[in-house]
C-alpha cells in the first residue's frame, strides 16, 4: 500500500512520469514545513500580504432574524485575492520557488484559485500558466482577465465537460509535458499524496484562527462548523484543527444543482461511489463502467465529480456530516446575506450559508455555528443577474 | 509463462494499439484482424475511459468517439471472445484504473482470463500502487504490463525486476502522440533496464515514421504504435481497415 492514506482513501494513482516528481515534492516538503526560515517567510506573506489573521465576524442580524443559534462567519472573501485559495498557493509556490522550480501550472473553476496562483506568482516572480475550462471561461470571464493582469499565460480547456475536471487532467497532461522546472500547484484538497495533506496543512490556518478566536470571544468552542465542499479544501481548512474537539460537528455541503434525484448535481458524497480518479482513491460521481460523469453546480467552483480523500475518511468514519444544497437554495442564500449582513459572497459559501439557515433555527440560543465564508461573489454577480432573469451587460 | 511472449519470436516486435468501439465495436475486430494479417506481434486494444490523462488528443478523441458510440467493457469482452476464435495474438489491454476498480477485480480479470486476455497496462497505477489488482490479475494469467518512464532514473532497477510480459518504456515526457523527434536518450534507459530484467522490452509514445521505427527497434525488443494508427481511423472512419494493413505492414517490415 501507498503514502498518503486516509483510511482506505487516497494513494498515488499517477502515471510512473510523474511518481519521481510528487516522491520529489514530498521529501521537499517535510524538509520546509519544519525549516524556520520557510516558516517565517510564509508567516509574513499570510500577515502582510494576506492580509491574516482573517476576522471571526459576529452576524448578529442574521441571528436574530433566524432566532437560534448564534452565528459566526469566518471572513475568507476578506483575503487578498477574495478567497481562501491564498493561503494554499502561497505556501506551494514559495515551496516551489525553494524546490528551484522557475514555473508554475495550475487548474482552476471558478478561476479564484487561478488568480491567487497568479498573483503568487507575479509576487514571487516565477512564470505562470493557467488551464480553465472552457465552460468557467465563459461563466468567469472577469477572473479570467484578472489572470491576464497579473501576467498569467490562460489556456482555455475543449476537451470533456470543459470545465474543472477537464482543466485538472490538461494540467496533469501539461506537467507530465515539462516536469523538471515546474510545479503544479493543485488547488484543493485532493489529488496525489502529497497534495491532499500539502494542501490540508496550508489551509488549516483557517481553524487554526478560528479555533483561537472562538475561544476568545466566547469561552467556548462551536456546537458546529459548516463549510462548503468541492474538492474540499476550504472545508478541510475549516474543519481540521477542530477533528479533535469530538463536541463541533463538522458539515460540508455539497453542491445538488437542480436536486440531488436529477443528473444535475456534483454530490460526490451523496451521490457518487468509491472510485480511483485523478492521482486518489476516494468518492467519485460515476456510471456503473467507471467513466466519470458529467457533473453540475451553478458554482464553477464546486463543478468537481469528486471529493478530496480526507473528507472520504471523515465520512466513513462519521466524524464530518455531508449535506446537499440546491443551486436554488444558495442563490437564495446570497441574496439573503447580501440583504442581512451586507455581505456579498462567493456562491460556493453561499452554499453553506444555505443550511446553516435551515440548522440554526432548530438549536439553541447558546450555540454557536461558524460558517467559512471561503469567498467572496463579485465574480458572481453577473450570473446570478442571469439565475433572476436579469441581463446585466446590456 | 504467457501468450506475450511469442510476440517477440519473430524479429523484433511490431505492437499496434487502437481503441475499442471506434468507430464502431464491430470495426475494432475488422482492424484488428487486418493489423494481425499485416504481421502485428502484439494487440494493445484501449478500453475508452471519459478521463484519459496520459492520453494525447489523438487518442483522446478516440476515447470521446468510442464512448458516443455506447461502448462499454462488457461489449469488448464480448468482441475479444469473438476475435480469440479467429487468431492467437498475444493481446493486452491499455485502461485506466478506474473502469477496472468499478468493475470489480475478481470480475474483470475472471472475464480476462475467459476471453483470452494476456495482459493490460493501466498507465495510473504505478509501481507503489500495484497491490490493488496484481495478485488478483496474476492468479487468472493475466501480466500486468509495467512502464518506465525518462523520468524513473533510481526507480528503473526495481520496477525492471518485479516486470513480467514486457516492459513498456515511455520515449518521451508528456502524453501521448505522434512526435517528429525523439530526444530522450533511450539507450542509457534500455541499457539500465536490461540489466536488471531480461523480460522483453518495448518502447512506445511518439514513434510513427519508419525510420523512427527503424532506429528505436535496433536498441529495444518492440516499437509501440498508437496515436498514428488511431489517426488512420479518425481520418477513415470505416473504410480504415485497408490502410492500417498497409501502414502496420511497412512498419513491421521496417523492423525484421
């Protein structure tokens, strides 16, 4: 059996061109995540370039107007850049620029995570290049000029589905390509080891933050945490160092599109079956032959047929709870806390925001729920625009 | 000892790849019939996968064409049966982990071991992953085919000694397709892996002129040919069947 297994989860299912590079990344690794002056570097990017720590916020209008539990978001559209990738790109590409990579390749969806590996780039000065499916191009195409800004090379994806499942195996077929100068910066929770645990560790500065600050402002720790999941990052971020706190249930939701009962959706959890695809052995939305199937979110962020190897353990194991959110109930959810708390976030959040709205209500006063807001929607407004019937760009 | 090795008896071994189903899964035994009367050693038949990532975009639109078509392991299994009436070839399948995993071990190399399958190359399952389905593949004679890659350097030794069948060595980085130029320098990998296995060695990805095939098979035991055969059927459709026999037949001459 391989590294990097979580439960029966995860493994190394790559081709043999890129096994020397990944056993490469994860020697390199171990090395920098204990070495002091990586530690500091990062530590000082995360502060004065992202602008960490991210603020715990009391929503206090949306907990009276939901009259249960009290609820706490976890500003992660307050990042430079408007997102939690951040956090994760900048500890890879430093971590590349350490392995003497001079370039980098990256996937993204939604293209948050394409712009954060964009900017990371520009700041630490290696070459870029970016595959989006061409789907998210279309759905995206402000983020993918904000790429274009910051010096990024956007390669549009025509293959499969064209969107971030078709973008992840260009960039695994680019980096095959041209392995020695280059890392891949993979953008969620997922993938070969070492990623999905790489990953992991740098978002785990969000409940590592969260934990601390709960605990500050109220004593006590969360009855629940609730994070939107795609591959899983955010939601991994959110939840790892609150695993052991066995009292704070960890939700993920996923995305249901038209309903979880339709072919509409991208419910790996709900809906999909162990499979191996994409480097991990996990939960895979498939047909009975094992090809994978063509999935659906209104969030290009949460378009993803599967679910990091992690989050496959945590629900095998009951310890993290896997729910559906419709494409309807998150755009409802947008809207209400854009009108509530005066937030605008990213849909992929909205998605949690979304059931936090059906849970709170049922628990008491005393409890307290922090949602990760792993984003924020400007991105978004055109194609919610679009979701009411309302053509914006005429 | 399997079928795979009488695929190597004859001069050096031409071994040709299409993928099943396209276009159609009844043209796949055509094909291969004529790949089989044109002199081809070996038959690597590709089980289309939605996802192919070590798949250049020849052979990816291949997989999109075969699919449409509503092909599906158990169609091949049935065509493979079909063919083992008609020839002996030594045939092997290219498939990713995942249409094998789905279908069950026990199931998919029980139907292998049935039909006649001597072999398969799953390109995402590497050396540290192989406990997934090698025993379970051995136990109904079924090789699992191992590559190496220009990038294994230290790993050579060990998956060279744990090969069976043939050792499939990948020419060059990337996916794959047909190159005009192969710039790795495959003899210092042939030679490395010669001394640490003396299963067959076959060298593929990218080779598609004659004299790439000239030169490759004077340093290696087999050339592999894919993406420019799928190519013929992409531009032929139905009609191939005669002009893959002429192709596969002036590459296996190239080689004897």
């Amino acid at each position: 059996m391989s590294r990097g297994r979580y439960g029966i989860h995860g493994g190394q299912y790559i081709p043999e061109t890129l096994m020397n590079e990944i056993i490469n990344l994860e020697k390199n690794y171990d090395f920098y995540k204990n070495d002091p002056t990586f530690i500091k570097e990062l530590n000082d990017l995360l502060k004065n370039y992202a602008g960490r720590p991210s603020l715990l916020y009391y929503a206090k209008k949306m907990t009276e107007d939901l009259n249960g539990a009290k609820i706490y978001l976890k500003r992660e559209d307050l990042n430079h850049t408007g997102s939690h990738k951040i956090n994760n790109v900048l500890g890879q590409v430093l971590l590349a620029k350490k392995m003497g990579k001079t370039r980098v390749i990256a996937e993204t969806g939604a293209g948050q995570h394409g712009v954060a590996t964009a900017t990371a780039a520009a700041l630490l000065n290696v070459e870029c290049e970016i595959f989006m499916g061409k789907e998210d191009v279309k759905r995206q195409a402000l983020n993918v000029y904000r790429m274009e800004l910051l010096g990024a090379k956007v390669h549009t994806v025509t293959s499969g589905t064209m969107t971030l499942k078709d973008a992840v195996n260009e960039t695994f077929r680019e980096w095959t390509t041209r392995v020695q100068d280059t890392h891949y910066v993979l953008g969620s929770v997922m993938g070969p080891h070492p990623f999905p645990m790489i990953v992991r560790d740098f978002q785990s500065v969000i409940s590592k933050e969260a934990r601390e600050q709960i605990l500050d402002i109220e004593g006590k720790l969360p009855s629940a945490v609730v994070a939107c999941v795609g591959g899983g990052s955010n939601a991994m971020g959110m939840f790892y160092n609150f695993i052991k706190d066995k009292s704070v249930k960890l939700i993920g939701c996923e995305p249901a599109g038209h309903g979880i009962n339709t072919d509409k959706h991208a419910a790996a959890i709900a809906k999909g079956t162990l499979g191996i695809f994409h480097g991990m052995k996990s939960y895979f939305c498939q047909n009975e032959y094992g090809q994978i199937a063509p999935v659906y979110s209104i969030s290009a962020g949460l378009d993803y047929p599967g679910i990091g190897p992690e989050h496959a353990n945590l629900h095998d194991t009951n310890r993290a709870q896997y729910v559906p959110v419709t494409d309807n109930e998150a755009v409802n959810a947008f809207e209400y806390l854009a009108k509530t708390e005066g937030i605008i976030c990213a849909i992929e959040s909205a998605h949690a925001v979304a059931h936090v709205q059906k849970i709170a209500p049922t628990m008491d006063k005393d409890e307290i729920i922090i949602i990760c807001l792993s984003g924020r929607g400007d991105k978004d407004v055109a194609s919610i625009a679009q979701y009411r019937g309302i053509n914006i760009n005429e | 000892m399997s079928k795979i090795q009488n695929a190597f008896k004859n001069g050096k071994a031409f071994i040709g790849f299409l993928t099943a189903g396209d276009p159609s899964i009844e043209k796949t035994e055509e094909f291969i019939l004529e790949m089989v009367k044109a002199g081809t050693d070996l038959i690597e038949i590709g089980i289309p996968f939605s996802d192919p990532i070590a798949e250049g975009s020849v052979i990816q639109s291949a997989n999109v064409r075969a699919l449409s078509a509503g092909t599906t392991t158990d169609k091949i299994f049935s065509m493979v049966k079909s063919l083992r009436t008609k020839t002996n070839v030594p045939i092997v399948f290219l498939t990713y982990l995942n249409p094998v995993f789905k279908y069950g071990y026990e199931n998919f190399f029980n139907y292998c071991n049935q039909v006649g399958i001597d072999g398969i190359i799953i390109p995402d399952m590497p050396f540290e992953e192989k406990s997934e389905c090698y025993i379970i593949a051995q136990n109904n004679n079924v090789d699992i085919i191992s590559m190496i890659a220009p990038t294994s350097e230290q790993r050579i030794k060990e998956i060279a000694a744990n090969a069976v069948g043939y050792i499939y060595v990948v020419s060059s980085l990337g996916v794959t397709g047909m190159r005009s130029e192969i710039k790795t320098d495959l003899n210092s990998i042939l030679k490395s892996v010669k001394s640490a296995s003396s299963v067959p060695v076959a060298v593929g990805f990218g080779i598609n002129t004659i004299e790439q095939a000239k030169e490759i098979s004077k340093i290696s035991d087999g050339i592999i040919v894919g993406s420019a055969i799928v190519k013929i059927i992409e531009k032929h459709g139905n009609q191939a069947g005669k002009y893959i026999y002429e192709y596969t037949k002036s590459m296996k001459q190239a080689i004897l």
